[in-house]
C-alpha cells in the first residue's frame, strides 16, 4: 500500500502525487473538502415554515405512493380479467370434420392472444442536496474579501468547495464590474482595470445548485502599472447601488477569514 496518497486532478484527470499543490499538466489547485461540521438546516427544527414543509411533503409522497399502488392493482385486474375474457371467447373454437373420426381439431387462430405486460414506470433521478458552499483561494475560504497586496498580483484561481462534494459541478462564475474584474468559467479572476489614485473594487459571485456566494476583492492602486490595457473608467466605477438578485432562501456556510 502506498503512504503517499495518489491525487486525481479535477480538470484534466492527470493522477499525481499527494506532495503536489496543483496538477503538474493543467496547473489545476488540489481541492481539499471542507472539514466543518454541516450546519442544521431550517427542516430540521420543529415550528418553523421549513419544517411544516417538509412534512407536506411527505404527506405528499405517501398519496402518490399510495395512487401509484392502486394504479398497479387496478392494473393487474384488468389483465387478469382480459385473460379469462380471452379465454371464454376461444372457449367454443370452429371444428374441422375429419373423415373417420368424431373429435374436432382446432386451429391456431382459435387460441386465445397473451396480453403484452405493460412497461414499468421509470424511477426519477433524485437533484443533489446542496448544504453549503464557500469560495476558495489556495484551499483556504476567503472570508468577504481578498485585497491584492502584492504588486503585479494581477490574476488569481479562485476555486468553490461545495459540501456534500459534487462530481464536476458547473459552477456559474460572475462579476459586479467588468471593467475592475473579469472572470472565466473556471473561476480565474483578472484585473482589468484600475486606478493610479485610488484603490478599486469589485465584487465576485459564484453560484451553483441555487445557493451562491460571493467575496469582493479590492485593488490597490500600485497594481495599475502592471496593467498593459486599462478599462477602468471612473464614471462607471460606483457600483454600490448595483443589485444582485441573491437567492435568500438558503445562504452559504458561514466562512473565516484566511
């Protein structure tokens, strides 16, 4: 058995050793799962609007499984009564005379037709249960905000760690300003625009099995010189007043600063 534990990347599938932060093919980060305990979730506590819910719909699911029961028996019947009509119509089939002797011979189209057994219903694939989920960076959460301190620290591989884990989940990445901040759909973030005078903001969004979470990362003003093409552009730069339309039925797990 081997003490060193082999890692697969999540991007290109490459195995590589467990000493290794990130894929030596892809340059993909290593993922570690959330350790944290889940949180209780609002079904579980009695009196609340979650909890009278979901015990609706266990009502629900015993009705239908109770209708789907009944359809079963009812169908059974109407076979086997087919059957027995099948039977009784075939019962008296056309004889054939046959020379010298008294019993009749029977054809094949007096034989009764078996029912064809009707398919079965298909099981409906369960949608994963998403409990909570936090951005990422270095496999660290990231808190609320990150401010990229380091000079020509222009671009960054922000990653989401979903608890329970998801196999390639498609994570929808999003910027609150584009000409601050872009990012791609595998959550690498770069700066695009900033200010010689004044530090800048943007705020990153990600999003996945109707949860979302969010950090806004800050851009010192030291980082406009390494920018080969500016698009900021102070009169669009005020982007408090934007409005998100963030999901307020599930939030993610509560997160601590690296």
């Amino acid at each position: 058995m081997a003490i060193i534990p082999e890692i697969t990347c999540r991007r290109c599938g490459c195995k590589y050793t467990g000493l290794r932060n990130r894929c030596p093919k892809c340059g993909a980060p290593r993922i570690n799962q959330p350790g944290r305990v889940p949180p209780t979730t609002a079904s579980a506590t009695p009196d609340t609007a979650a909890y009278e819910r979901g015990a609706m719909n266990i009502r629900w699911q015993y009705i239908f499984a109770a209708v789907l029961l009944l359809a079963v028996i009812l169908a059974v019947v109407v076979l086997v009564l087919s059957g027995r009509e099948g039977r009784s119509t075939s019962s008296v089939p056309a004889a054939v005379s046959q020379q010298g002797g008294s019993s009749p011979a029977y054809m094949s189209a007096d034989l009764p037709t078996p029912s064809p057994s009707p398919d079965p219903t298909p099981e409906a694939t369960p949608t994963p249960s998403i409990e909570s989920m936090a951005i990422a960076f270095l496999n660290k959460s990231v808190g609320t905000d990150i401010t990229l301190s380091n000079p020509g620290e222009i671009e960054i591989d922000l990653d989401l760690n979903i608890y329970p884990a998801q196999d390639n989940p498609k994570v929808v990445w999003r910027s609150s300003n584009e000409k601050i901040l872009s990012v791609d759909d595998r959550g690498v973030v770069r700066v695009v625009g900033a200010s010689p005078n004044m530090v800048t903001h943007a705020t990153i969004i990600a999003e996945f099995g109707g949860l979302q979470d969010y950090v806004t990362i800050y851009v010192p003003a030291i980082q406009s010189a390494y920018l080969t093409e500016n698009l900021f552009d102070p009169d669009t730069y005020a982007d408090d007043n934007l409005e998100w339309d963030l999901i307020i039925y599930a939030t993610p797990a509560p997160k601590t600063d690296s």
